[in-house]
C-alpha cells in the first residue's frame, strides 16, 4: 500500500470509560498538502500512540496531561488537547503495526 501522507499531527485525542473506541484528532500531512482528520482506534492502539509521543517527545508520562470530565451517564470522558508548548508530531509510518484504523475526513 502506498502512503499519500509522510507526518501526523495529534491535536486531540479523547475516549469515555464505557466505550472500546478513541478518538484522535489530527493533522496528516506530505509536503504543502495538509488534511484534517479524526481517526477512530481502539485502547491497544492508543497505548502504542502513547508510547511513541512519549518516546518522540521525551514526555515521562503523557497520560498525566489528560484531563477528566465526569459524565451524566456515570462514565467519565479523557481527554487531551494539544497545545502550543506539547507538539505531538510523529511520522505516519510510525502506525503502521496499528490495527485497521477508521478514518472521518472532517
């Protein structure tokens, strides 16, 4: 399969404890052509995700930098918002072991 996109940008990514599916919100990018995206993945790929932006960002414990919303339903919403201090920048073949991904073009 050949890749369009070389970098990926992680500008969000959020899930709810009563869900097996995350959201992550990005940027991907090869040269001047950029596309805003979400992608859908599931907790084993959000580990690997993790792993990798702390390894490229030299950040101990990422997960530390998500923050937690209770919900009406009993479950609690995570999330992260990237901001101007943490760049999560990695290069797209970086996910390539991820399982099958969903993509939404926004």
């Amino acid at each position: 399969m050949v890749n369009l996109f070389d970098k990926i940008e992680i500008k969000n990514i959020e899930f709810q404890t009563n869900s097996d599916e995350v959201s992550v919100k990005c940027i991907v990018s090869q040269g001047v052509n950029v596309f805003v995206n979400e992608l859908i993945i599931d907790f084993s790929d959000l580990n690997r995700l993790i792993n990798k932006i702390q390894k490229i960002t030299k950040i101990m414990d990422l997960f530390s930098y998500f923050k937690t919303t209770n919900l009406d339903n009993g479950a609690s919403l995570y999330y992260l918002a990237n901001d101007n201090e943490n760049v999560f920048k990695l290069p797209l073949s970086e996910m390539s072991e991820f399982h099958p991904i969903r993509q939404i073009r926004a």
